[in-house]
C-alpha cells in the first residue's frame, strides 16, 4: 500500500505554490436534518448543508507569493481566495482538496532560537471538491 506523506504534500492559493507551510488541517462536517415521521420507533435522517474549514501553519518568508496572498488576506480583504490541499502530490493523477476559502483568522508566533511564524485559519466558503491533477 502507498501512503501519502507530509513532504508530498503542497498547498496552492491560486495558482501560487505555498512554499513554506509546515502542517495544515481540514475538517468537513455536513449538517443533518431529522426526517422522523410520527409513529416511528427511530430516529430518521437526511444530509443537508456541507461546511469546511482549515488551518495552515507557515514560516514567514516575503518573497513566496503564496505567503504574501495569505497575509493580504487575513489583513481585511473580504474575498474568498482559491486554495487547493494537494496531499497526494501534484503528479498527474493525484488526488486533491480544492475550494474558495475566507482566511478567517491569524495568529503569529516568534522566538529567539526560530523563525517567525504564522498559523492561518481558513472558512470554506462553497463546496470543498475532491479532484485529480491533469
């Protein structure tokens, strides 16, 4: 069996590469709806409203325009960016995580002994879509 690892890993806002991001996450829920008529014994159920939502960590590095478009972002543009989670690889025929994202939140950490960093949080704002790289 082949397993997808982090150093296959890349993210893209827009079309630009994300060069230094270290770890990111994303979780997809779907809302529920009862559909239980009266008379039954149990509980029914029906899908309704899909949501996301996703974190980035990134080392702070001025000339990745990927890096750039995140902190522009996050610094009160209102529009959602394109971002894709390539978790397989960017080959053809890998698998891939795409959809229109608000970065919703930043928070920066620095240290003496480190380099300056940022954790983004992303709201999913649409369908996140499974794809294949062409």
């Amino acid at each position: 069996m082949a397993y997808a690892t982090g150093s296959d890993a890349v993210i893209k806002i827009g079309s630009d590469t994300l060069i230094q991001c270290s770890s990111f996450s994303i979780d997809k829920t779907v809302d529920n709806a009862e559909t239980s008529a009266i008379s039954t014994t149990a509980k029914t159920f029906v899908n309704t409203l899909e949501s996301w939502t996703g974190s980035l960590s990134i080392f702070y590095d001025a000339a990745d325009a990927a890096t750039t478009a995140i902190l522009t972002a996050t610094a009160g543009n209102t529009g959602p960016v394109v971002i894709s989670f390539y978790y397989e690889g960017t080959a053809t025929g890998d698998k891939y995580l795409t959809g229109n994202g608000l970065m919703s939140g930043l928070s920066w950490t620095g240290e003496a002994n480190g380099v300056f960093t940022a954790d983004v949080s992303v709201t999913g704002t649409g369908s996140l879509t499974d794809s294949t790289a062409p």
